[in-house]
C-alpha cells in the first residue's frame, strides 16, 4: 500500500531534529488521505538504533538502510535508493527537510521521478484529494499554492514549521536493501568540518537572537553570544548582511534575501533596521522582537513587541533576566 | 590546463522590486521593476572567470533561458569577461524541472568541464535548477558552494551545510551551484562593456514542455501587524520577558 514517504536525515550516525519535522509534515498528509507514513532512513553501520523515534514523531513504518558508503552522505547514492524505494513501493507524496541536504537530494529526487517540486512549504492540506502546498517565493513578498499535476509531489518542508505533535505510531522497523558502490560516486564527501560541534544553525534555531549594523564592533557580538547561550542550547546567533559585508560575521550566519531565510518560534532583532532584504529572510517568524534605539527604525513595524533604546545596556539585563529565568 | 565551464544564469526583478499578483491570481507581476543578473548566478560568473584566469587557457560560456530582454542579462556577464553566450528564447518564465530540462537538453550537445548555477533564483527560491539539471545529465553534483579549486578532471568544493562545511570530491564534467563565498563578482568596466558588444550571443527558439507543477494561487503575505513597544531601555526587560513568556508562550 502506498503511503507517505518521508525521509529521515541522518549525520553523523544520528537522526537530526529535522527529520522528526518530516515526518510530522507527513504524518499531517496521511492522516487527511487516509494512510500511512513511510520514513526512510539511510547512514552507516548502525544507524537502525536511532530509528525508534521517529514512530514518536508519528511514523508508522521505518525503512533503515545501512551502509558502509552511507557513513556521509552521496546526492547519487541516496537519489538511487530513494527513486528505487518509491517506484517499488508507490507514495502519494515523499516529504524532505529543507535542509541543506534536503535541498540537494530532493530537487535530483524530483528530476528522476519527473515529479513535481514543491520547494520550502511553510503549509500543506489536501484539496480533493490534492495535495497543495504553501510556498513562500520572491523572498517572502509572495505567498504560493502550489500543486503537483502527477504523483507523487516532491516536498520539502522548511524547518521549524512542523513540529512533530502528540502523534506517536508503532515506528516498526524493516531493512532496506541498498546495494550502493561509493566506487560508482561522481561526488564523495571526504571530511565534514563542523563549526562548533554543538553549535546551532541559524537555519534550525527555535531561537534567533540576530544582531546588526548597531552592534558598533565585532566584539560587542559577545553581548549577543551570551544571550544565546542564556537560553540553554535553544538559540543561535544571526545577523544582517551589513555586518557579514563588514566581515564581523560569517556569512553562514547572514538572514535575508541574499542569506538564509529562518521560521524560528522567536526572532530577537538588534540593532539591525529592518531593510526589505533583511526582512525578506524572516518575516515567517513566529514571533519577532526588535531592539533598536530609533522608534522609527523599520524594524518596529513588523515586530510583535519592541523595546526602544541602547542596546549595549538593554542587552547584558535582558541576559541576566533570561539566565534568572531559565535556572 | 584548459579549462572549459558553462553557467546558467537568471534575469530576474530587482531585490527592492515591488510585486504584484497578475489579474489572473497566479503569475507575478513585476511591470515597472528593474530587471538584474541573479545575484547568485553573479558568483557563479565570478567562479568561472577567476578559475579560467588560473588556468590561463579556458572559456566561459554564458546560457540564459528568458524572454528577449534576457539579451542584457547575458550581456552584463559579457562585460564581467565572459567570452560567449546563448539565449534559449521563451516568452514564458518556466521554472523548475521545466527549465532543467532546456537547460540539459543544450548543455548536452556542448563539451564542458563544469557548468555552474547559482544557488537559488531570488524570484522563485527554489533552489533546485542546478541540481535537477545534473540528475537529467547523469552527472555528479554539489550545491551552496562558498570555493572550489579545479585540478584536470577533479573538482573539490566546499560546500555550507548547517554548523559548518562539507569538503566535496567531484569528477569532472560536474555541476556546482554557487553560494556567498570566495567569489565576489567584479564589477564590468567600461572596457568590459565595450568588448561585450562584440562578443558572439546567440539566439535560439527554446523548446520548452509542460511543467509539472501547477500554480493554484499566488497571494501577498498577510502584512504582519506592527506590535507593540513594550517600553525604552533596559528597565522594559521584565515586561517583555513577561510577555514572552505568558503572552506569546515563547520561552
Ligand atoms: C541585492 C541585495 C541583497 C541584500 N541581501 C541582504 C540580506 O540577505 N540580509 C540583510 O540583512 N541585508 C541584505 N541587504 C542589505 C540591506 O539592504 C541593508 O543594507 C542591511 O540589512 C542593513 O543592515 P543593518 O540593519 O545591520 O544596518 P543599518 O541599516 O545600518 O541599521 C543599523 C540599525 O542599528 C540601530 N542602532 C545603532 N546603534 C544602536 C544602539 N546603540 N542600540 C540600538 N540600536 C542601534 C540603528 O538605529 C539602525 O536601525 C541586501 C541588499 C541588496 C541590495
Ligand atoms: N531561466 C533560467 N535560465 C538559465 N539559468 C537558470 C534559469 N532559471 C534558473 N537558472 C539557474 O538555476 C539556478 C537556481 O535557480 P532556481 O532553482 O530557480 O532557484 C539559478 O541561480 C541559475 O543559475
């Protein structure tokens, strides 16, 4: 029986936080069609182990694929395993994180297929039978619905949009045969250079506390650093394009048109104005609070609460506050 | 070496440009707003002129699918250096799988070592051409890449996953699509532009199939409503973190 695919990303012989969002937006699919989630799990020797959560997040089969040339990811390898999987087993739609993996995989995913694509959703229902899709383009100044005309759409899911609910399914386990060469790889992923190892991305924070142009110094991004840190592992730091051009930032951390574009549940803005590009990358936030010491900074006028003035002495309070808070 | 790329680039509305939805609720309309080089694709310009300018020996083949006035796109990435250009003419604006598959279809008749995209289109970020395009050619692909150096058949690319970078090994010919990275575009000089005058564009009729995906409805985001200002300077702390927490549930 056909189902809803969704596939599980792996690093590093762990499930990311983002495949239980995958499945969570599966299992919203499979519930208004009638069916069952499909997740797929594909790593290295032993990944199998860290599939039972995924039946927490609502899946109701889990699909492991272990390989030795699965220890990093392959675009060609997995696009293989992946199409094998859906022409074999049928789906109505196949759901990925728009991660940066995602990202990669499910565009040659939908190519192969001959599928329709339906990039970065932010909302999925079913119309008819239909599944149609929210897509936020232009950078945010245009809301898309989006349909696939054959099956099965290929979708991927911003993160942080869906959280996996209280929807646990039985999650039982099968193998996957994968018969994958890394001697038939075009492309190998020779060496994964983390950051900061526990360090979160700007793209998959709950928490966002960007800063801009108004932070004065590269230095005064501690004032921020510590603030991220104040709230327990949940928040990153971001920043505008201003101070990524200024080299204070790197550009991994830059929100807006020409960076990431976030959902976080909370967007803490400081010192950054409000320029349309800079809000083009985060106007889906949850909530937005900006910190600025101009009132009429744009800034205000797409934030939920605002606290007008110095953010060198705003700052380090809000920190202890929230250090208070979260002991 | 010689070294021999092709890159796919984009015109697309300014990043100030307003838009509208179309009369028909579902195609934008950007009349009035200025058209430029997709920003993205302009580091793909620069990657393919800076490695061509290494190798010493090479050419860049610049290839645009879009209306006529696509002409002045391709013509921008003349003026930065490269040496020639193709325009596959559609009065549509296909995306996605759509135009992958123009682009393979003329990318397969050609001999190239690289061809090169930019991440995303800033019009309809989907961030898929690029890939899609290698997947109907057969060939090895990596995305949201910062720098790669080019040896005789190999590519190594570092590419920006979350909380760090990935370093990629490619056989060549390879896809890469471009990211802010090593590759800030330079700007065409007035030499530049003379000289792109006379640079060979071509111009051919695209062929291109149905897309299979279907734009039901194209809206405006509901404007967010401004909230409020909880107060001025430090002593606001508590009420906002009040309102965080018991008001929006946040924290
Ligand atoms: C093609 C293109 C793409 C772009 N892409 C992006 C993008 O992806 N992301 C992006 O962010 N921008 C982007 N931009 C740039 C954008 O237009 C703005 O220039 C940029 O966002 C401004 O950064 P900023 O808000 O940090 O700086 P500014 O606009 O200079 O704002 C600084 C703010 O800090 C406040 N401030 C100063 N001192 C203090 C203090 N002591 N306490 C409190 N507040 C203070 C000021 O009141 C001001 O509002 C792009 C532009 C173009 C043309
Ligand atoms: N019409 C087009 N003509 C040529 N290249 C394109 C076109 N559309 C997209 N591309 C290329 O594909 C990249 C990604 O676009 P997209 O998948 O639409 O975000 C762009 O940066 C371009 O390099």
């Amino acid at each position: 029986m056909p189902g809803i695919f969704a596939f599980a990303e792996t690093r590093d012989g762990e499930i990311r936080k983002v495949a239980g969002e995958a499945v969570a937006a599966a299992r919203t699919l499979a519930d208004a069609l009638g069916t069952e989630v499909h997740a797929v799990v594909l790593g290295g020797s032993g990944i199998g182990g860290a599939a039972t959560e995924l039946g927490a997040a609502g899946a109701d089969k889990v699909f492991v694929g272990e390989s030795d040339a699965f220890g990093k990811y392959s675009a060609e390898g997995y696009t293989a395993v992946i199409v094998k999987f859906i022409r074999e087993h049928g789906c109505d739609a196949a759901i990925f994180p728009a991660s940066s993996l995602g990202k990669d995989l499910a565009p040659r995913v939908a190519a192969r297929l001959g599928a329709g694509y339906l990039a970065d959703c932010t909302a999925l229902e079913v119309q008819d039978g239909t599944v149609v899709a929210t897509r936020p383009q232009a950078s945010g100044k245009i809301i898309g619905q989006v349909a696939a005309t054959g099956k099965p759409p290929v979708i991927t899911v911003r993160p942080n949009v869906f959280l996996p609910g209280d929807n646990a399914r039985g999650g039982d386990v099968q193998s996957l045969d994968v018969s994958v060469n890394e001697a038939d790889f075009g492309a190998v992923v020779r060496e994964i250079k983390a950051g900061a190892a526990e360090k979160l991305d700007v793209g998959e924070a709950p928490i966002i506390v960007a800063g801009g142009r108004g932070l004065g110094t590269p230095e005064n991004f501690k004032l921020l650093e510590d603030l991220a840190e104040a709230f327990g592992g949940k928040a990153a730091v971001g920043a505008s394009r201003a101070v990524v051009d200024a080299g204070w930032r790197p550009h991994s951390e830059q929100v807006g048109q020409t960076g990431k574009t976030v959902a976080p549940t909370l967007y803490i803005a400081v010192g950054i104005s409000g320029a349309i590009q800079h809000l083009a990358g985060m106007r889906t936030s949850r909530y937005i609070v900006a910190i600025n010491k101009d009132p009429e900074a744009p800034i205000f006028k797409v934030a939920d609460y605002g606290i007008v003035g110095d953010l060198h002495q705003i700052l380090p309070r809000m920190t202890e506050e929230v250090r208070k808070m979260m002991a | 070496m010689r070294v021999k790329s092709i890159v796919c680039v984009k015109r697309v509305p300014d990043t100030e440009a307003r838009v509208r939805v179309a009369a028909d609720g579902k195609s934008v309309d950007a009349a009035g707003a200025k058209y430029i080089l997709n920003p993205y694709d302009e580091f793909a310009v620069e990657a393919a002129l800076k490695h061509k300018e290494a190798a010493g020996a090479g050419e860049v083949t610049v290839v645009s699918v879009g209306n006529a006035a696509s002409a002045e796109t391709l013509r921008t990435a003349l003026a930065m250096g490269a040496d020639n250009a193709v325009l596959l003419k559609t009065d549509g604006r296909p995306e996605g799988l759509a135009v992958a598959r123009v682009l393979a279809e003329e990318l397969k008749g050609r001999e190239f070592d690289v061809a090169l995209f930019g991440m995303k289109a800033i019009d309809d970020d989907l961030q898929a051409v690029g890939p899609m395009t290698a997947e109907l050619l057969d060939l090895p692909a990596v995305t949201a890449v910062t720098e790669f150096s080019w040896e005789a058949g190999k590519v190594t690319a570092h590419r920006e996953i979350e909380g760090g970078h990935e370093v990629v090994e490619l056989k060549t010919p390879c896809v890469v699509t471009l990211t802010k990275g090593a590759y800030e575009p330079r700007y065409a000089s007035l030499k530049g532009i003379m000289a792109a005058k006379k640079k060979p564009l071509e111009e051919k009729a695209a062929t291109v199939g149905d897309s299979p995906v279907e734009v039901r409805k194209l809206s405006l985001p509901a404007e967010r409503q401004a909230g409020r200002i909880v107060g001025e300077g430090p002593d606001a702390v508590p009420e906002l973190l009040r309102l965080l927490r018991q008001e929006a549930k946040v924290i």
